[in-house]
C-alpha cells in the first residue's frame, strides 16, 4: 500500500514536530522507497535525480534510528563536495534541534577547517558524522574520530564521488567500519565503474530506480538560441539585459574558461559570481554566503553547481557550453524550477553541437528556438526543418519502401521524372529478388 503520509512511519514525536516544521505533506517516490528499507536495516541503492528529496529520503530514517544514549558513532554520511555536506549537516540540524529528549549530536567534517583544533573537539563523540570523504579518512587515520561501532554508511551522490577521484577514501572509512555494515548509495547514474566498489560491500542490495520518465521538471522551458556570427561573450551580454533574471546560473565546462568569462563579464559591468573547483576553501565559502544574500544576479559556474549545491532561487540556467556528459544538462537545468516554481534553460549553440542537441532531444527534452534581436526575443523556425536539405519522399513498392529525392523546386516535368525513377528502382528491386532465388 502507498504511503501518503509521514505519518505511517511512526517516527518519534519530534521528527514529526520537525516534519511540519518543514513543510512537507508527503513523502516523495524516492522517500517512498528509501525510508522503510533504511529503517528494516536493509542496505540499498537509490538512484533518482536531482531535487527528488533524497537527502529526507535518508536523514529523517537515521536520526529515528540514532540511540542517544550511546555516546559513540552510529552513523556515517559522506558527500563529495563541501557545499552538498554542509547542507546535509543544515538539514539534520534542522531535524534533532527540536528533540527535547536527550540530544542528538551532528557534526560535520569537512577540508578547509584547522584539523587540529577539530580533533580537540573529537574527545566526546558525535552521534552521527556528516563530511567529505579526505577530511572523515583523515580523522579515522588519526584515531580522533572512532566509526568501528557505526552500522550506517551513506554515500551521497556516488557517481560524482567516483569521478572526482573520492572513491578510494570513501572505501577506506568503509573498511573500519563493522563487517555487517549496511550501505546506502544515493547516485543520479549507476556507472559501470562504480560497481566493483558496491559489489565489494553490499550484498544482494535492494535497487530502487525512481528516475521519473521524464527527466526533466514540467515547469521548465528549454530554449536553443543560435550563436551565429556574434562572439559568445557578446551574446551572453545580450541575454543578461533581455532576461533580466533574479538569479542566473550560466554553465561552463572548465574553471579556466569560468574564471576567463567572469573576468569579461566584469569588464563589461557586470557583477558576477563564481563557483568552480579552483577557489580556495575560503574563497568558496564566501562566495556561498554572498549567493545566497543574493548579491549576485549572475553566477559563472563549472558543474560542481549542477550536482548537490542548492542554490535558492534560480530563474534562469544559461548553458554557454553543453557539458560533454550530456547527463548534466539535466543536472544544470534541475537548478531552475525548484519547489513548483518556473523555470528557462537557455542554450548558446552553433553547428558543432548539432550531435549533442540531437541526443537531447532523444532524452525527451523538447527545445523552443528563439534568438535575441536589439532587446526582443524573435521566434525562430524549427531548427530541423529540412530548409537547405534535399528531402526524402517515402513510395511504397510491394513489400519494401523506396526513398527518392525531393527536388529543392518544383521544376516542369518533375512528375514525369519522378516516375521514371521510380519505375527504375522497382525493376531494380525484382531483378535483386529474382537474383535472391537463383
């Protein structure tokens, strides 16, 4: 039977208190799926996208299950990125601040912090550990931070950590941890590559696959505007004065490329924000709290953006590069269009990324054409209309089709010609079955 409460799953009074505090009135798919098997001890994978409520999807089970009596670590969250941990750590926070029973503690453990004065702070215990996987493995090596006792791992976008190079950290905290560990992944994508390391530790693990049918939110637009013979600086320019945002994020591939834009932009008048892999700890911490002040229209970001970091408020997403996994277009676009509202995904193309569009659209995202002239935005025909193509009319002949080309004008005769050809292709076509029989 379908869950359509929270209230089905008998949590303890003050997660139901913190429940409505939150605002939520029912649980989505992937807490729908998650929660019970998170609160039976049964390790699993859960594979949804981004905005699902995954991270509910395993909070709210755990903290139910936290005993805290037991001063020691009982549970284990790992993040690949500062920013995803430390909103996992807001959000937990959240939750165990309106327990007036005995207290749960909830720390997290992250790069760019004094280790030092951290380790001092290890003498009692938390409860539960919320951190990037280096900073965690640095603590467990140092015999500051103690997980032999902990049941729980969760490994929070999986995929991602893989890529960036986590993985081996995240496996050598699992290795401390007891031999009945039970494992939670949480990933967008199950790559081949990631499955050698959850074979290594989960055994027959339940799947649940709750990536809608359509990837992408309803409530989003996807419009293409053609490059053409402007620069793409000049054409970011013109979409920044006719959108006129509250908050843009603008896509690019490389920190290089990101840090080179902003610089532009900055020339031009702009203010602009950045978020990329190459600010330093501080950097990117400052840069966090003036986003989320909103005292940038404009955000210049790699794809470190596109995956657990929420920033509130997005009304536009520009994509000034299509990522070369196209997967993190949705990522990207799934930064608009939070909690029901609307949203617009731009993207900047030219020819070269014809492939790249059509591979999209076959995704199921269905793209407006439109371009910006002086301050308006002017529809545009259907980019694959056939306009300079010689186009293929379909003839049946018996038992297979015969494609003949299309004249780009309709010239005298053509009829006539057309027939002949026709005519020609079917003798072609028996004297090769005839030949078939022979």
């Amino acid at each position: 039977m379908a869950v359509n409460s929270f209230e089905e799953y008998r949590f303890k009074p003050f997660i139901h208190k913190a429940i409505g505090k939150l605002g939520f009135r029912q649980p989505t798919l992937i807490q729908r799926k998650m929660i019970p098997l998170i609160l039976k001890e049964q390790s699993a994978i859960g594979q949804s996208q981004t905005g699902s409520g995954k991270t509910h999807a395993f909070l709210l089970p755990i903290i139910q299950r936290i005993d805290p009596l037991k001063r020691q670590v009982q549970a284990v969250i790992l993040a690949p990125t500062r920013e995803l941990a430390s909103q996992i750590y807001q959000e937990a926070l959240k939750i165990t601040e309106v327990n007036e029973g005995e207290e749960i503690s909830v720390r997290n453990f992250t790069g760019g912090t004094d280790k030092q004065r951290t380790i001092e702070k290890l003498k009692q215990q938390p409860h539960i550990v919320i951190g990037t996987p280096g900073r965690v493995y640095d603590l467990v090596r140092e015999q500051a931070l103690f997980v032999h006792n902990a049941a729980m791992l969760v490994i929070d976008e999986a995929d991602l950590m893989f890529d960036m190079g986590f993985i081996h950290d995240v496996d050598q905290v699992a290795g401390r941890m007891p031999e009945d560990l039970e494992m939670y992944v949480f990933s967008a994508t199950i790559p081949e590559k990631l499955k050698p390391f959850l074979k290594k530790y989960m055994e027959n693990p339940v799947f649940e696959n709750v990536t809608p049918s359509r990837l992408v939110a309803e409530q989003i637009e996807h419009v293409l505007v053609p490059l053409g013979s402007r620069t793409k600086i000049d054409l970011l320019g013109q979409l920044f004065h006719v959108i006129n945002p509250y908050l843009a994020i603008v896509f690019i591939n490389t920190k290089q490329m990101a840090d080179q834009v902003a610089d532009q932009l900055t020339g031009h008048g702009f203010k602009v924000g950045r978020i990329h892999g190459g600010l330093t700890p501080r950097e990117r911490k400052r840069m966090m709290k003036q986003v989320r002040d909103l005292e940038f229209q404009y955000i210049i970001a790699t794809d470190l953006a596109a995956r657990g970091i929420d920033i509130p408020g997005v009304s536009h997403i520009i994509n000034y590069e299509l990522p070369k996994d196209l997967d993190f277009y949705i990522h990207r676009s799934g930064r608009t269009a939070r909690a029901g509202n609307q949203g617009v995904s731009y993207t900047i193309y030219d020819p070269s990324d014809e492939d790249a569009i059509v591979r999209l659209e076959k995704m199921g995202i269905q793209f407006g054409h439109q371009d910006v002239r002086g301050e308006e935005w002017v529809d545009l025909p259907d980019r694959n209309r056939r306009k300079n193509r010689m186009q293929l009319k379909e003839k049946e002949s018996g038992t297979s089709k015969v494609y003949v080309r299309k004249p780009k004008k309709i010239k005298p005769g053509y009829k006539k010609k057309m027939a002949s050809e026709i005519e020609r292709l079917k003798r072609r076509e028996r004297r090769l079955q005839r030949n078939k029989k022979k």
